[in-house]
C-alpha cells in the first residue's frame, strides 16, 4: 500500500506557474527548510499560504483523513506547495516523436486543413528524403493518406499543393513533465490549465 507520503504534490514556481510534482515526502522538507510554503484554498479567503508552524496548527485544527504521522504529531499532506525562490520554467526540448508531431499539428492534414483520427494520418517529409530531406521538426508534419498519396515523391509545389503553415520546433510547455493521464487531485484544478495540453504549439 502506497504511503500518504509517497502521494504526489503539485509545485508551483514562485511566480505561483506549475512547474513539477514532487512527493509529499520532499514537499514537507522544503516546507520544514523554509524553501517552500503550503497552498490551501480556504472558503472565503481564496489562497492562503502556510509555513512549517502554521500548517501544523493548521492541521490540528481542520484534520484531513490522509494525514501523516510522527511520534509528536499529526499533519495534513499538503497537496499543493509554492517555492519562495525558484521563479523559473525548466527549459527542455520536447521530444521528436511521432505522437508529439501528431500533437503539434492538432491531428491535421497540413495539406486540406481536415482533422482524422490518427489512424489515418501519416508522417510526411515535405522535401522527400532520397532529394536530401531530413527528418526533423522543420521538414515533417501530418498528412492524410489521399494527401501523402497525391503529393508522393514530389515537393508541395510540384503537385500543386500547399502546406497550410510552416511546420515550427514546438516550444516546451512550462507543465510537461506533469501527466494529465494521473488522475491530479481537485486541489491542483486551479493551476492546471487545461489549454496547455489544446494549445497549438510554436510561434
């Protein structure tokens, strides 16, 4: 069984931006050092922060059913936490992958401008590759298959086609590193900006 301090905990940045998530573990040892403090929405008041001392007494007198235990006391697992510092989005490359392309181009045909399932799209290199064509972000991009059939072996332009926009490295999102897929506890819904995931990515 998983222990309440394994359970993970959003982090904000000091510009209160989601950044990661760590455990509850970590969390409360940035609280305790002073390097963060607890976010706890509270009715009436909006968001309250917390340090080590008052998210004790905090707990003692609004106790939640998870709560961790020591030899002297009983406290809340804080849910959400904002580092008082830290004011940066970590900067990482997203990952050329087939999926990732997918998402960038929003499951469109970069040729008619249709959404398909992505069952029915396919990678294409706009300059084939046995005419020198790498595949990398700026050369690939989604295509259905009557599209990628039309076009073949050709350039765009020799076929009569366009593509809809210039294909773009997508830029890193500042909350990646986070899964939408884990189920984020109710605490976190203010900060997860569902149009992080909707966004078209790039320029």
């Amino acid at each position: 069984m998983q222990s309440v301090l394994d359970s993970p905990v959003l982090v904000l940045n000091r510009l209160w931006q989601a950044v990661n998530t760590c455990s509850a573990r970590r969390a409360f040892t940035l609280l305790y050092q002073g390097h963060a403090q607890v976010v706890c929405a509270e009715e009436g008041q909006g968001f309250l922060t917390h340090d080590f001392k008052s998210w004790q007494d905090f707990s003692q007198s609004n106790p939640d059913p998870e709560m961790a235990k020591t030899v002297s006391m009983r406290i809340r697992v804080p849910r959400v936490i904002v580092l008082l510092l830290f004011e940066r989005l970590p900067k990482k490359e997203v990952k050329f992958t087939r999926q990732n392309v997918f998402e960038r181009d929003n499951n469109t045909c970069q040729y008619c401008n249709k959404v398909f399932s992505r069952e029915m799209l396919n990678l294409d290199h706009i300059m084939p590759r046995d005419r020198g064509g790498q595949t990398n972000w700026e050369n690939i991009v989604c295509s259905c298959i009557p599209c990628n059939t039309r076009k073949g072996n050709r350039l765009p332009h020799e076929v009569g086609m366009a593509l809809i926009r210039k294909p773009k490295r997508p830029r890193w999102r500042p909350f990646v590193n986070i899964s939408v897929s884990a189920h984020p506890h109710e605490s976190w819904r203010h900060f997860l900006d569902i149009a992080y995931w909707n966004v078209e990515l790039g320029d």
